[in-house]
C-alpha cells in the first residue's frame, strides 16, 4: 500500500480501536473511522468514496462483503493480573 492511502477501522469505543487507529497513522495512512453499527451499504459507500484499500476491524464488527480486504483486530490481552501496589517505592 502506498503511503498516504486510506485504510477503514470499524470498532466501538476501545482499547483495540484506538491502538489501530494509531497503528494506521503511524503506518503513513489515512485513517477512515467507521461506525459498525451503520448498515452495511452505508460502510460499502463510505469506503469507495474515500478509495480505502483495507479495513481493520474488532472481531464480530467487520463488515461483511465491503469489497476490500479486512483484517481483524486481536482482542486486548487482560490475563496481567498484576497489582500496581506490589510496586516498590
């Protein structure tokens, strides 16, 4: 992908979102936010208009058949158990 091209991040308001929507900025790519739960044709539309070659997306909000291929974001790691008062001072 050449730098500067458009790249779609379909998610709500989370860790994973924002990590790739940095992720594609800091690629040297435009980031396209899309909303998951507008209809399908709208995101289709949407993403020809802007000339997005790819979509990131959180599992279970990619949208299906939207003409450009979509990579899917792994879920965040919340296994860290750790406990910020074990922290020496």
């Amino acid at each position: 992908m050449a730098g500067g091209t458009p790249v779609g991040v379909c998610g709500g308001r989370s860790a994973e979102t924002v990590a790739g929507m940095l992720g594609v900025l800091l690629a040297g790519h435009a980031c396209l936010p899309l909303d998951p739960a507008l209809p399908p044709d709208r995101l289709r539309e949407m993403l020809a208009t802007a000339g997005a070659t790819a979509v990131l997306a959180e599992a279970g909000s990619a949208p299906a058949d939207c003409g450009v291929p979509v990579a899917v974001l792994p879920p965040a790691d919340t296994s860290d158990t750790s406990d910020a008062s074990d922290v020496a001072t």
